[in-house]
C-alpha cells in the first residue's frame, strides 16, 4: 500500500501545528466581545477541525439557541476572524519531527501538498511564520474549493494538479476527517496520534494506521519502497 507513493498531502492543524491555543485566545477574545465568559482549551479541542463556520456555530451554541445563535453568527465570525488575525501563529507550535518529516520526505523527491480545512488567508501566514511554506508545492485552504474535508474534492484536486493517481498519493492528518477525505479520494492515509479529532479517540478512525510522528511516515515511506 505504501510502496509507489510519489506525494503526500498532510493537514495542518493538529497533525504538522498545534493551533489549539491560538484558537483559545481568538475564541475567547470574541465571547469577551458578547461579553460571554472564557472557555477551556479542552473544549476548543473538541471543536476545532471542520473549519472556522463549524467552529463559531459551535461556540455560540454554548450560550445560544438555534435561533440565537444564527442572529449572532456574522458578528460573532467577524469578531473571531479579526482576532484571530491578530494573533496567528503567536501562541501555536510545531509538533515534534515535523520540520525533521518534511525534509527527509523532500530527500525522497516526494511532492509535497498542504490540505487544511483552515481558510487560506489564514493558512497562508501561519506557515510562513512556522518555516513550513517552503516544503509545499501546493497549498488549499478550506474556502480554496466549494467543499472541504471530509469531501476528497480537495485531495482529488492535489491528484489533478500533480498529475499523480490517488493511490500513489499518501494523506496523513490527524482525524477522521482527514481519513474519510482519502477513502473517498481512493489515497492511503496514515494519522497521528496527537492532533485534535473533534474530541474522539484516534483509534476510532478508520485509517491505514497511526505514526508517532512525519518522520516515522518518512521512514515508513522510505522502508516499503526499499521492497
């Protein structure tokens, strides 16, 4: 399954960054904003991965209805997306072996593509300040299409761009998303054991199995193609 893999694309938040506590800032700068109390960053773990809509309705619902929460949504995203912006990248940190990951798979002449259900202007910044933009050839955010992870339209776009087949095209993320988007897509998907996954246990995602770290993907890489 792994032999034969010419790129790779791997997610961003909770698989090479862990954004979780910029998020804790930027969502809690927003309720102080509606004058709503902090929240933990337990609970923005259990929120975060299917994009920023999904994030702020998640949020708001805390404190509102269904109603509520659709009269508050535009405010509450504006406030969010300013302060996010604000503060991107300054309370984030790369996981360990990333940078280490991302060379050796570029030593293996790997085409590299950055999947992230996070928005591009966003996305854009936080790699650049990371020292990860220039591993990638490719970089989609989730308004870069009309639909993001968990749909393969985002990785079958990589597919297209690189003129690879899926099956030659590993994805490693950290949640189910990530793995639906590559069944789908008909690419093999590793996760990793430390990222967010809405909250679930990372056993429960159905993947073609769990590295410690992108280096152990890069050795896992390196060895089958030996074969």
């Amino acid at each position: 399954m792994f032999n034969n893999i010419n790129a790779v694309i791997i997610d961003l938040d909770g698989t090479m960054l862990d954004t979780a506590p910029d998020f804790l800032v930027a969502i809690n700068r927003m309720r102080n904003d509606f004058s709503l109390t902090p929240i933990t960053l337990a609970m923005v773990k259990s929120m975060v991965g299917k994009g920023s809509e999904n994030l702020i309705t998640r949020v708001l619902s805390l404190d509102f209805d269904e109603a509520g929460v659709q009269q508050h949504f535009a405010q509450g995203m504006a406030s969010y997306q300013r302060h996010y912006l604000d503060i991107n990248g300054d309370h984030s940190t790369l996981y360990p072996e990333v940078i280490e990951g991302l060379q050796a798979m570029q030593a293996m002449h790997l085409r590299l593509a950055c999947v992230t259900n996070k928005p591009l202007a966003f996305a854009i910044p936080l790699m650049q300040k990371k020292g990860l933009s220039s591993y990638f050839e490719l970089t989609f955010g989730g308004d870069s299409f009309p639909r993001k992870k968990p749909d393969p339209l985002p990785l079958l776009e990589v597919s297209k761009k690189f003129g690879i087949a899926p099956s030659h095209i590993l994805a490693i993320g950290d949640s189910s998303n990530d793995a639906i988007a590559a069944r789908a897509a008909g690419c093999p998907v590793l996760t990793v054991p430390y990222g967010y996954n809405h909250g679930e246990a990372v056993q429960t995602i159905q993947s073609d199995g769990i590295v410690g770290t992108l280096l152990e993907a890069a050795r896992l890489l390196a060895t089958e193609n030996q074969h």
